[in-house]
C-alpha cells in the first residue's frame, strides 16, 4: 500500500491527493480498492487471479522476494532454461 501511495503521489502531486485535493476523491477510492485486493469481495480481487493462474495449461513462475531485477531476471531465465530441458510441466509450475 505504501508503495501505490508513494506512486499515486508522483503521478499526481502530493498536494492533489491529500484532503482538500483535487484528486483526493480519486485517490481514496483506489486506494480503498487496493486495499481490498487480497480480501475483498469484488471482481477484481487476488481469489479469481489465482483461480485464473491454477486454469492456465502453462507452468507459472511467482517471483515473490524482494530482489533486484538483475536476481529476477536470473530466476526467470533458470526457469525458461529448466522448461527448455524438462520440457512443459504444469505440475512443475516454479
């Protein structure tokens, strides 16, 4: 959350965001969704993405550490180099 807040406020301004801001309205509402996301229950929540990702015929690499994006990009390619030996398993999703 802290991390959309910090964006929210570069994309519009800190002053336009805060109470009394032109985008303060705005920026409540998204934020009150976003904060939603892993719990809530409307129809963009992290419930139908995992169903959704459980549905794809394809194997599904979670990047979830705090890492740099030289450490991703590692991750990803020992994926991609695994699946190019193993070959496709969606039981061997990473």
């Amino acid at each position: 959350m802290a991390r959309l807040a910090q964006r929210e406020a570069g994309r519009y301004g800190a002053d336009a965001i805060a109470p009394g801001g032109a985008h303060h309205a705005k920026y409540e509402t998204f934020m009150t969704w976003a904060a939603a996301y892993d719990t809530g229950d409307v129809s963009r929540t992290r419930g139908i993405h995992e169903q959704w990702l459980a549905a794809l015929p394809c194997p599904v690499l979670r990047l979830t550490t705090v890492a740099t994006v030289a450490d991703h990009l590692d991750q990803v390619l020992a994926c991609l180099a695994q699946q190019r030996v193993e070959g496709p398993s969606r039981s061997g999703s990473h």
